[in-house]
C-alpha cells in the first residue's frame, strides 16, 4: 500500500513540481532577457525597425524574438549557441553586432532566457520550433 500511494505522490506530483520550476525558470529567463537582450531585441521582443533592411554598416539590425521574427524557425541548439559564442562564431562570413553572452551568462541561464522567449510565442510557432527540434 505505501508503495501505490508512493508512486501516486509521485505522479501527481511530479508534474506540478516540473510546472512550478518551469514558471520559475521562465520568470528568470525574462529578468535575463531584460537584463542583456532587451536593449537591442526590444523590451516586448519586438526588433529593431526595419530589421530585415540592412544598415549603412552592410549588418542587419536586431530582429524580433516575438511570433512576427524567425527565431522560431531555429532548434533550441543554435539559438543556444548563437546566444552564447555570438553569430559571426557561428555562421563564418557573417557581421553581426550580436555578441556572444557566453562570458556574462551561465549556459543555465542562457537556456532560461531561450525558454522565456518561447513562452511568448503562440502554439503554431512553438509547434514548428519543437520540430526543429526533432530534426536536429
């Protein structure tokens, strides 16, 4: 019997502690993205204008981390590794003024900052994110 009310405990639970950790982490994330992203990324995730037309400076402005941008179009993977070494360490050949925050965030909290990020997108996008995913 104790070992059915056990496993009970546990399945019941567990995914509310996974919840409460989860809202815990995304909570951090947004503080993070306020903290580093948001000066070029926009406070409600929004880009810089024109972010699809390059600058006088050939690079092209910061884009939108909202449902209207691309970056759910890319795996957790390379958005990770974009956030943490910077773009130009991770497509060759490419100006960007993104830096790498590898030196100011812990891959923890890098991945918290990623997740809030997704929390904000409507289902569609996290669908396609997710299979992004899968793929890679």
């Amino acid at each position: 019997m104790g070992f059915v009310l056990l496993l009970l405990g546990y399945l019941v639970g567990w995914p509310l502690l996974q919840a409460r950790v989860s809202a815990s982490s995304i909570e951090t994330g947004k503080k993070l993205y306020a903290q580093y992203c948001a000066a070029c990324h926009g406070t409600n995730l929004e880009g810089q204008p024109n972010w699809q037309t390059r600058k006088e400076d050939a690079k092209l402005p910061a884009p939108p981390h909202d449902a209207t941008g691309h970056t759910w179009h890319h795996s957790d993977d390379q958005l990770f590794k974009i956030t943490k070494l910077g773009i130009s360490d991770v497509v060759p050949d490419y100006e960007s003024d993104m830096i790498g925050f590898g030196n100011k965030m812990s891959d923890d909290q890098i991945r918290m900052v990623i997740e809030f990020i997704k929390s904000t997108w409507p289902q569609r996008q996290r669908d396609y994110q997710e299979q992004r995913n899968r793929v890679e």
